[in-house]
C-alpha cells in the first residue's frame, strides 16, 4: 500500500475512551473520532447533535465521512467491525 501517505494519528484514550489499532490509515480527524465514540456508545444522529451542539445535518456529514474512511456502509456493520472497542473490562 502508500505507506508514505500514511500519517501516525493514533487516537488516544483521553480523546475518546478507547484506542483503535492500526488507525493511522483512516485519518480520522479529533471531532471524527469524539462522534465516533458516541456513534459506538449508541446515540443516534439527533442525540449527537444535542448533546453537542451541532446541527443535524453536520452530524450526519460527519457520519458519512466515518463510514467512508473507516470502509463501512452503515451502523449495523461500524457495529460489528468497531464496536469491540467500546466493551470494557469491568473495574477490579
């Protein structure tokens, strides 16, 4: 593949809650990666852009964008091929 249009953009734990292995290929920007979270988490659309202060119509620009660089189609599957990185292990 390119690897010299490859930018290292790890998202970090402190950005989002969880780390996604092998991101730097996506390039997700910060607010992708904070609306990727929540998309993860379950809330929809609308509760995003509440609970943001975004438009609905950014916000679903935004999920467009993910789901192109992150190479899914929809919610069902960013579920199933991302959502493992919201499950954490319980607190000991």
């Amino acid at each position: 593949m390119f690897d010299f249009l490859v930018a290292d953009v790890s998202l970090s734990k402190a950005e989002v809650g969880v780390t996604i292995p092998g991101a730097s290929a996506f390039l997700l920007t910060a607010r992708e990666r904070q609306i990727l979270e929540l998309l993860l988490r379950g809330l929809s659309a609308r509760e995003i852009s509440r609970s943001e202060g975004l438009r609905p119509q950014t916000v679903k620009n935004y999920v467009t964008t993910i789901y192109q660089k992150l190479g899914v189609t929809g919610r069902a599957e960013l579920i199933e091929e991302w959502g493992h990185l919201t499950e954490r292990s319980p607190a000991v």
